[in-house]
C-alpha cells in the first residue's frame, strides 16, 4: 500500500557536531528512500553552518513507507572525533527524528481562526534568499503553540497545503497519543529532550558499530549504514519488535 511520512529531523546537544550528526541522518534516510524506489521531497530547512542542519523537514511517499519507518522516531547519539577536534578526544552528540504519518484531510478538524499564518522569502541552502516574492509560509496552530513551516515549492498556495499537512500529521498524533494539552509533552513522548541518556540508537564510530537501544540489536559497517543501508538493522529490529 502506498503511503506518505513526514520526516523531521532536529540537531540536538553537541552545538556544531549536533547539526553535522542530523545532516548525516537527513542524508542516511534519503538514500535509504532511493533504495527503496520511494520519493522524498524536502519541505523546510533550516541550516546551521556548513554541512550543518538545525532541522529539516521531508515527505516520502511510497510502498510502506509509514510501516518501514515507523519505529524510528527518538533520540540518536553519535560517539565521534569531530573534524575540528585536534587532540583525537572522542565526542558525543545527539539528533532527534521524528516520523509522522501524512492523514487525509477529514481525519483532523482545524479552524481556520485557530491559525497564524506568515509568509516570507525561501532561502536556499547556502543561507540567501532564492525568492524575491513571499512564498515561504508558517503556521502556527495558536491552542497547541505547534510551528509547521514549507519553503520549498513554488507558490505560496503549495507551501500552505504543505504545511498543513504536516500540522495535520503533528495533531494527529496528539490526538493518538490523548496528550493534547501540552506539545511539548508530545515531542517528550516521540523525540524526547534531545540529552544523551534518552537515546534510543547510537552510532559508534570508534567500534564501527550502529546499536538499538531499545532491541538490543547491533549491526557493523557503520558507514555503510550512513549511506542509507538500513535494512538489515531494520530486519533485526522487525524480528524483535
């Protein structure tokens, strides 16, 4: 059955190497994606440094995709020698993904009085602005304090649609989970905090060596894994799960 996700990815702590780690992540699911013959399309960034992502948003479509990816929402660690780290000493940071199923329209009930909406110019990925018009959009769901945001497409009509899809999918999954008083609650639940400890899968550069905390199961080739072959983790995980 084809299916539509919403993939967010966030750096968490560990400043720079943080949003190094969740490009890796942004970079990992979507050659997974090609793997697999799905589509991804990128609906927001915002970028940090050099090869360095604060967060991205991302919607994939195709065959079970939601069914594939569904347990990978949480906390990620990476245990690295950062680039810039001259005396060798191994570092920690963390990442957070999210994957939220793309609802169809009737399933989650917004009132439109109930938004914020703003507009503003889509940058590219070097930090300009790549529009001279407005199409970027952002909405703010006032009760839940939820920010969805899309830049990429082309008008500001399709940047809306997208960005209430991915609200859509957020309320969704409040409304699930019964924890609509309290947004932040909800992203406890999902990604946690982002600290070190709440980790769910952790990438060991020095042993070479990706682990799911929450299964007990390990996999080798760790740079193979980066580069989007997941699958033999993901058996692992089915098998247990």
């Amino acid at each position: 059955m084809t299916q539509t996700a919403i993939l967010e990815i966030r750096a968490g702590t560990g400043g720079d190497e943080a949003g190094l780690f969740a490009a890796d992540l942004y970079r990992m699911y979507t050659r997974f994606t090609q793997k697999q013959g799905w589509k991804a399309k990128e609906l927001d960034h915002n970028l940090g440094g050099i090869g360095n992502i604060k967060s991205v948003t991302a919607e994939i479509t195709g065959e079970g995709v939601y069914d594939t990816l569904k347990k990978e929402s949480g906390v990620y660690r990476v245990q690295r020698v950062p680039k810039t780290e001259r005396s060798g000493r191994i570092h920690t940071s963390t990442a957070t993904v999210a994957i939220l199923l793309k609802v169809p329209q009737g399933e989650v009930k917004i009132n439109p009085s109930e938004l914020k909406i703003d507009t503003f110019r889509s940058s590219g990925h070097g930090g300009q602005n790549v529009q001279k018009v407005e199409t970027a959009v952002r909405i703010t769901h006032l009760p839940t304090g939820l920010i969805v945001a899309c830049q990429d497409e082309r008008s500001q009509m399709q940047n809306r649609e997208k960005a209430m899809d991915i609200l859509r999918s957020k309320l969704y999954q409040m409304m699930q989970e019964q924890q609509k008083s309290s947004v932040d609650q909800v992203r406890r639940e999902q990604v946690g905090t982002a600290e070190r400890s709440e980790k769910i899968r952790t990438f060991n550069f020095p042993q070479d060596r990706v682990t799911d905390h929450r299964y007990g199961v390990s996999v080798g080739n760790l740079e193979a894994v980066l580069d989007g072959d997941l699958k033999l983790l993901l058996e692992k995980i089915q098998r247990k799960g």
